[in-house]
C-alpha cells in the first residue's frame, strides 16, 4: 500500500516513520518547504537497514509524486502556540487544506483522506468539500487522540496498567469536546464506579485541555507522538480492512441529531474508510454537551468559509 502524508512537519515526519518502521506501507512525504521533506525522506531511507526494514519513503514538493495513494492524510498547517485556540487557526489552514487536497485528490481520487490540520472538525469539512467525493472517503482524526489521553490520565489516577484501561471521547476537537466518563471502563468496570465525581471532573478537564497542557511544555508547537499514533491506528485499520471501532470526525447526516457536519463520533473505519457509524444512548446532559460542540464547529465552518 501506498500513503501519502501532507505536511512533512512533526506530525507528518513522526507518521512517516512509524508507517515505514512497522512495515505497514511505502509513503510519499510532501511539503511546500524545499529540501525538508527530501531530507526527512533520505535521514529515514539510511535509517532502513539499522531499524531492519525494507519499507520506501520518497519526500518530494511535487504532487504528482502522490498519485496512486490508498490513504492520503493532510497534516499541512500551523500548529499553535502558546495561548493560542485551536480555532485561531482557521483562516490560515483553510487555504492550505483546500489547497492541498485539490492537489492530492487529482491524483489519487479512490484515496481515503484522513484529516490531522486543526481546527479538525471544520478541515475535515473543507476537504471533504474540496474532493467533491462521498462523505464516507474522509476522516478526521481526533477522537482516537482524545480518547488516549482519558485513558492515560484514567490510569494514572487509579495507578493500573494503561492497557486494562477503555475511554471514549466524542465531539469536536476543541475545548468542548465531550469525554464520556460513562463509557470508560477498567476491565469492564465503569470508572464511574471506581473514581468519585470530583476526580472524575479533574480527569475530563485534563483531557480537554490535553492538547494546550502540550503546548505549554514544548512552547514550540503542539503534540506529535500521540497524534501520529493515533492517525497510525486509523491507516491500519483502513489498509488491513479492520473493520476498527474508533472515535473519529465523520460526516453526519442526521445521526446524534445532527446534520451536515464533521464532528467526532464512533464509526467503523475499514478500507472503505468511515463505515457505519455507532449511535450511543445518550444521557439528556451528553446528548446536549454533543450539540453545543458541534454547533461552534458550525460557527467555526462558517467563519472558515467566509
Ligand atoms: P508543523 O509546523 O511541524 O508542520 C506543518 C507542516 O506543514 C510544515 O512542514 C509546513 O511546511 C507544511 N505546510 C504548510 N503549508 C503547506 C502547503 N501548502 N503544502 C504542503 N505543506 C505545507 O506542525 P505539526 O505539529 O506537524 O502540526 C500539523 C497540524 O496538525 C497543525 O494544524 C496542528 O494543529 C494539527 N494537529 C492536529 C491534531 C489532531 O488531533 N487533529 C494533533 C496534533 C496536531
């Protein structure tokens, strides 16, 4: 399989390298900056016989490069800095996103695109617009982020190994993104059973806040490993057709009550890319906490297309 990565940034380049180094698809790496992506690629290529692979990676300023790409995931844009939102972000990545994807998809118009550019929820939406393909070919990634770093702060609290550990945020990717307490389990035991409403909070705060506590700390841009991680997770399931129920921005057509919109919800992502999307029973107070995020991802698509 083939995957082409826009962006040769800290997010691009760090995908790259897992792409390549679990042996899961040869990728082309593209960037508007001249020589990064090309220097990426070669630091990477005579990485190859010491990591004990065989995997290709091309870095290139060119589209066509890409062309015949299985997945292509845009991570092109500006990440914050500190102090920033998110949403600071919009008018700068839109024009870059609508950029890029008209340029990729021309040469690979079967490709599933993932979509890593804040502000996600509404990149998701221009991209999707842009490619002028089904809504089921585009995925933004963020909930699988949101729902690792729950079940990271989940296991730091009780002091238990991350894995026995199961979380699930939904919603947009921004400061009012919806972690669902009732649904995160350790071992099948509801947390809410194990941790009381106050810690409970300080957990769902923290994990709001997940992407701005990074930025903080690295004061150069944001998170790298875990996005990668988590848009790793999400190329897998899509090329070994995995069928992988994941949190992720899909295109909404009524589900959740909720229309004409990327927003974070569970769905099966296969080689078709979003599949069936999961509607969880929702408690009045979730249900509602959904609807508020997605309606400033409503008013963020809005200013983004203005
Ligand atoms: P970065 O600044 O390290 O990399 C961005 C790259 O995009 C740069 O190399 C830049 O040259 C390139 N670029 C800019 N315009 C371009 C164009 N027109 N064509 C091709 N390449 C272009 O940023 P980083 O940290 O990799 O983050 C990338 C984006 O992903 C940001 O918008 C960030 O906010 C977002 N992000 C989203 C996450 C999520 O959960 N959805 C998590 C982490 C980051």
């Amino acid at each position: 399989p083939l995957v082409s990565i826009v962006g040769a940034g800290k997010v691009g380049s760090t995908l790259a390298q897992r792409l390549i180094e679990k042996h899961l698809a040869d990728v082309v790496l593209v960037d508007i900056a001249v020589g990064l992506p090309q220097g990426i690629a070669l630091d990477l290529l005579e990485a190859r016989s010491l990591e004990g692979h065989d995997r290709h990676i091309c870095g290139t300023n060119d589209f066509a490069d890409t062309a015949g790409s299985d997945v292509i995931v845009i991570t092109a844009g500006l990440p914050r800095k500190p102090g920033m939102s998110r949403d600071d972000l919009i008018a700068t990545n839109a024009r870059i996103v609508v950029d890029v994807t008209r340029q990729a998809i021309a040469r690979s118009p079967e490709a599933i695109l993932i979509v890593v550019t804040n502000p996600l929820d509404v990149m998701a939406y221009l991209a999707w617009e842009t490619a002028g393909v089904p809504p089921q070919q585009v995925l933004g990634m963020a909930g699988g982020l949101d729902s690792a770093r729950l079940q990271t702060f989940i296991a730091l609290e009780l002091n238990v190994d991350v894995a026995e550990v199961s979380a699930l945020v939904l919603g947009g990717h921004g400061d009012l993104m919806v972690p669902l307490p009732r649904y995160c389990t350790v071992r099948g035991v509801p947390i809410t059973e194990l941790l009381d409403e106050a810690a409970i909070a300080r957990l769902v705060e923290r994990t709001r806040n997940g992407g701005a506590e990074i930025v903080q700390l690295l004061k150069t841009g944001g998170a790298f490993y875990a996005p990668a991680s988590a848009t790793y997770q999400m190329v897998e399931a899509i090329v070994h057709d995995r069928a992988r129920l994941m949190p992720a921005a899909t295109y909404l057509n009524g589900e959740y009550g909720i229309t004409d919109l990327f927003v974070g919800v569970p769905c099966f992502i296969d080689r078709r890319g979003a599949g069936k999307i999961h509607e969880l029973s929702l408690t009045a107070a979730e249900r509602h906490a959904l609807h508020t995020s997605a309606e400033s991802v409503r008013t963020n698509l809005a200013i983004a297309r203005a």
